[in-house]
C-alpha cells in the first residue's frame, strides 16, 4: 500500500534545534549501549549495525558513536549499567502508546514517565494492556532512489518484504521480524540504499483523529519524548 500520514506531518515539521539534536544524540548512545551488550562489531552484530547506521543517518559524530558501544561491550569501567524498559499508556484522547525507555533505575523512570502523564491528562496502565494492539516487525526507510514505481515494486516483491509505504518526505518497508536482516540484505543487492532499519512496534488497527486533536496529541507527545529516558514512542495513530 501506499499513502500519506497526516501524524508524520506533524511530528517532522519542527526545525531540528540544538536541543533536539541533544536528545537525538543522547536517545542513538543508549540504543548504542544497550545493543553493543551482544558485541562490538557492527559486522557480526546486526542489531548493533543497525543502529550505528541509524546514528550515521542523523550525523552523530563518530566519536560519540565509538564511545557508547564501547560501554556497552564492556570496554569502559565503572559506568552503570543500562536497562531497555517498555512502558504502556493512554494519552488524553485515549491514543494507545508504548514507550520505550533505556535507564539505570527503572523506578526513577517510571515514576517520572508515570508522572508526566498524569500531569498531562494521560495514564500509565499494566504491562499487556496495550502490547497486544501492536506486533513488532521489521522497518526499512530507504534513501532516494532512480528506481520507477514498477521496478520498486518488482524488487520489493522478490526481496521478500511484507509491506510499504510513502509517510511525508520516507519510503518505508516493513518486514517479519525474522527477515528483516535478510530483506536488507536483498534490497541492497537490488542496487537500493538503505537510510535507516530496526525492529519497532507496528499497530494491528489505527485512530483515526481531526486535525485538532492530532495538534493536541503532539503536544502531549512532545513532553513525554523530552523525558530523559525516553528513546522511542510508538502509537496507534494512522
């Protein structure tokens, strides 16, 4: 399928400040960490590769990218340990939320996330609430390319990847989450550039909300990303 979304509009109309590239930057070192825990070789570490692609992709300086997968293999003593936590939630207008979060205290984390929704009209609720509304799968977003629509798709087909579609400036592949590594691979060899991959949390059925309401629920976004633990959101907006 293919199409636009009005929800990515929202959230990628901002300027990127310094700020927010702080919180890019310190969001890529934590994902950094927690995926270098299975080794430091991005060549024999796929889910490590993926990320410093993604770092790569949003200019992260090198230094910074060597820095957190060192700690996380273990290389650099006396750092604290990093955990990766997935927390459920309803914001106000009752849009389903997963928000994952990597931190060395999950009860200070909690407690901060569990208080910015509340403050904020929204709720934390029990793990499985919501976690069975979404499925995680593969995501691949390509960079620009000189394929035709009809070559595109004819690569698609045959690489073996489940899904796509067109969201605001992206073109986004979806995968199982088994293939996902696979798929790369083949669209690679089919002559494709790939800007970013990685596992994430897929909705099975979305909310539809008005241009007002989808103002509102971004604002409301916008204060649970900021939280410092915070690396990703996923919901269950079309």
């Amino acid at each position: 399928m293919s199409g636009h979304n009005k929800w990515s509009k929202i959230k990628h109309k901002k300027a990127a400040t310094d700020a927010q590239r702080s919180k890019i930057f310190s969001s890529l070192s934590k994902e950094l960490i927690i995926a270098a825990k299975n080794g430091g070789d991005p060549e024999t570490n796929f889910q490590l590769k993926m990320v410093v692609d993604k770092a790569k992709s949003a200019n992260m300086p090198k230094n910074n990218i060597d820095k957190a997968i060192k700690r996380g293999s273990g290389e650099l003593k006396n750092e604290a340990q990093l955990e990766e936590f997935l927390f459920e939630a309803y914001s106000p207008g009752q849009v389903a939320m997963l928000i994952k979060a990597v931190s060395d205290n999950k009860n200070r984390t909690l407690s901060e996330i569990r208080t910015l929704l509340t403050k904020n009209g929204g709720k934390m609720v029990e793990a499985g609430s919501i976690g069975w509304q979404f499925d995680q799968v593969g995501k691949l977003v390509l960079r620009e390319n000189e394929k035709t629509e009809d070559e595109l798709e004819e690569i698609l087909v045959e690489s073996g990847a489940n899904d796509y579609k067109e969201e605001a400036d992206d073109f986004i592949i979806y995968t199982s989450m088994q293939d996902l590594q696979d798929v790369q691979k083949n669209l690679e060899k089919a002559g494709l550039k790939i800007k970013e991959a990685g596992l994430i949390y897929l909705p099975q059925n979305s909310l539809e909300l008005s241009e007002e309401e989808l103002e509102k629920y971004s604002e409301f976004f916008d204060k649970i990303e900021e939280q410092d633990d915070v690396v990703e959101i996923y919901d269950n907006i079309n």
